[in-house]
C-alpha cells in the first residue's frame, strides 16, 4: 500500500481528504496550529515555516506520495503579511519539491485558480499569469519553484467549497449559516468562477496521481457561475430565502487585496489526461447539501481537539 503525507490536513482541503481517502491508502496528515482528535489517520505537528521540522517531516514520514495542500489560504492575511506568506506559499513548495525529487516522492502541489488578473478569462494553462495581490503573487511563486526543482511533480490550479474544520472556511458554508439564520448576505454579481465541490477534486487528485501526472492542470468545476448565483443556487437547494442575497459588485465589500472579476479556468487539458470531464457545480452542490442531511458537517466540527 502506498504511504501519503498529505500537509495542511486540518485545512478545508486536507481534512475531506483525509476522512475520505484514508481507509485506502496508508494516510499521514500534517497539521500546525489546529490539532485533530478521532481522525482515521496518524497525524504529525510540524510547522512548515521551520526549515528543520520540514526536513525531520519528510525523512520520518518518508511518502510515496506528498500531496501539498497546507498554505496560507487567507487572501487578505496575505496582504498583510507578504513576508510570511512568501515564506508559506513560495519557499516551503520549493523545498517540498527538492526534497521529494530527492527522495523519489511524487508531488502533487495544490495552487489557485487565482493568479490571473481576470481580463481575459477564460485561461488555460499557456495564458500568462499576471498576480493582483499577494497570494496570487506567492502562490504563483511556488508553481514556478516546484515545476523548477522537480519537473516530475504535478500543480493543480483549484477552487473548491466544502464543509470544514471551523465550519467558516469555504463560501458555501457562509451563505448556509448567514441564509439559515435569516441573515442578508452579498453576492458578487461581478465575479464568476468554476467551483467544484472537495470531495470531488478530491477524487480527481486521486485520478491524477494513479497516472502519476507532471507538469500544470486546470482542476476546478467544468462550467462556471457568478458568486451571487452559487449563493441562489445554494439557497435554492438547503431552503433559504434567496431574496436575502444582495446582488453587489466586489467593489462594495469591505475587501483587503484586490480580487479577480473572472477566476474562470478552462479544464480541457486534466479532463483529456484523466479520460473524463471535471465535476460541476450541480453535482458538487447537490453532494454538499446531501452531506448537511447525513450530519457530516456537525461530524467534522466535533473532529477538531479541545484544548
Ligand atoms: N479554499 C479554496 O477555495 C481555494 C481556492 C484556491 C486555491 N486553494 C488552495 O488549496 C489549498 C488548500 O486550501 P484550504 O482551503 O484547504 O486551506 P485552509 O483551510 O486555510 O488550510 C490551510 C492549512 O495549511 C496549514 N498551515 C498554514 N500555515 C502553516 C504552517 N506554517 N505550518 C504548517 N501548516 C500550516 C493549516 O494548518 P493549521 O490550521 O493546523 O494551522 C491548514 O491545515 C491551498 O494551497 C490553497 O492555496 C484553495
């Protein structure tokens, strides 16, 4: 059985991973500050900032896989603090990457759907990025800094909503709580996407590693929408009053860092290397909706330790 590290698995990411790929695969999931209880794998606490810890990590751990999820995810923390974010984002891949190519570890490396400017859109994997704020610009980084030191790993270009550790990590859980209670919400008119449900890219990493994949993909949903509609949509689906959702531009949120209108990612190129089209929003929403019927989101909240 193939052993993986998967890092940032207290992370919306890492976590669905772990929960869901565990029973299959010989799983080690690396967290920080965020410690889980009851997980169905082992967990190592490492601070990836260090250097050492980072190298002691993979020399005990010593994956088949590393599947690179953990990352400075806050776009307006990273604005703030551009220096740990670079540190984060751009120089901890670069040595993950050196060191899998060193101990024959296959990489994959998660980055983000935003590192275009959103002029353009929809991209492939030929368009030029062109960064607007800090995570772009460190995430953009670290692409270039695996690709670099280890051709033989894969980046995924993601956008994924799901249930998570804090029950306030992805969008979709922000329209649920806010519309569940009543409360008006924003939706960004303005700014379109591709989202795709976690569980869903987490079969597609899944895919991408048992072809042991290099080079850059597109993996997010296959078709897109605006953020006001994902609201309307999930609205629609768990019950809520879709009139609470204000439609607005991006320009009136009280936002830090500048963001992309159009995050919009063509996937053509993963659907033709994995033999199938990307999963969309419908299904992703729908997985989503039938996970808060079975009480999973409550189950992950209960997964994080008690201090
Ligand atoms: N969410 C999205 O829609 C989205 C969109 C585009 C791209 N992405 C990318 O997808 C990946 C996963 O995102 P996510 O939403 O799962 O992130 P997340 O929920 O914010 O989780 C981040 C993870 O990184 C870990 N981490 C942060 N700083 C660390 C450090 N110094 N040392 C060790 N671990 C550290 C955190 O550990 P602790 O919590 O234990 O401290 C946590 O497990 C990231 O690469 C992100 O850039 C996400």
């Amino acid at each position: 059985m193939k052993r993986f590290l998967v890092t940032g698995a207290s992370g919306l990411l890492g976590l669905n991973m772990g929960l869901q790929v565990s029973g299959s695969i010989d799983m080690i999931g690396q967290v920080h500050s965020n410690r889980l209880q009851n997980v169905p794998f082992q967990q190592m606490v490492v601070d990836l900032a260090d250097v050492k810890q980072t190298q002691r990590m993979m020399e005990e751990a010593h994956p088949d896989v590393l599947i690179h999820c953990a990352a400075m995810a806050n776009v307006d923390e990273c604005e703030q603090k551009p220096e740990l974010a670079q540190r984060i984002n751009a120089e901890v891949p670069s040595q993950l990457a050196e060191l899998c190519k060193k101990m024959g570890t296959y990489m994959v490396h998660i980055s983000t759907d935003a590192v275009f400017d959103g002029k353009n859109g929809p991209y492939t994997e030929n368009d030029l990025p062109c960064p607007i704020n800090q995570y772009a610009l460190t995430k953009l980084a670290g692409e270039h800094e695996v690709l670099m030191k280890n051709p033989a790993a894969v980046v995924l270009r993601v956008n994924f909503f799901g249930w998570s550790l804090s029950g306030k990590r992805s969008l979709a859980e922000w329209f649920v709580k806010n519309l569940q209670v009543g409360q008006t919400v924003n939706g960004f008119m303005d700014v379109q996407f591709c989202p795709m449900m976690v569980n869903d890219l987490v079969d597609v990493i899944m895919a991408t590693t048992e072809r042991s994949l290099s080079g850059l993909y597109h993996a997010v949903g296959w078709d897109s929408m605006t953020k006001f509609a994902f609201g309307y949509e999930l609205a629609r689906r768990f019950g809520y009053d879709h009139t609470l959702i204000k439609p607005v531009s991006w320009h009136d949120g009280d936002l830090t860092a500048a963001r992309s209108p159009d995050l919009r990612l063509k996937t053509v190129k993963l659907a033709s290397a994995i033999g199938k089209p990307l999963p969309g929003w419908q299904d992703g929403v729908e997985r989503f909706y039938q996970q808060a019927q079975d009480g999973y989101p409550e189950r992950v909240l209960g997964l994080m330790q008690s201090s």
